[in-house]
C-alpha cells in the first residue's frame, strides 16, 4: 500500500527536478519541459484508464 504512495512520490520529484534543471539553463526551457511532462502523464494516464474493463455482472455472458 505505501509502494505505489512512494512511487508517484518519485516520479513526482523527478519531474520537478528534471523542469527545474532546464529553468536553471533557461527559464523558458523549465516551463515547456514542464509542459511537455505534463502532457505525458495526462496521455499515461488516459492510456491507462482506457485499458480498465468496466466490471462485467455474471449475467452478461
């Protein structure tokens, strides 16, 4: 149960880490890599909830 808590966590902190590493070179550059990242998780995640089958009944065979 705390597995996936820690490992969203991560990925969380990687991605500010990584936008905030191209803000250092450039600021403009921080704000597209944190874009572009946040594009990613949202594809991810409609993939993901897309892959989900709804929960069938017994009867509907």
């Amino acid at each position: 149960m705390l597995i996936p808590f820690v490992t969203f966590l991560v990925g969380l902190v990687g991605a500010a880490l990584v936008a905030f590493g191209a803000w250092l070179l450039a600021p403009a550059a921080g704000y597209i890599v944190a874009g572009v990242l946040c594009l990613a998780w949202s594809w991810l995640a409609a993939r993901a909830g897309a892959r989900q089958t709804p929960p069938t009944e017994e009867g509907d065979r």
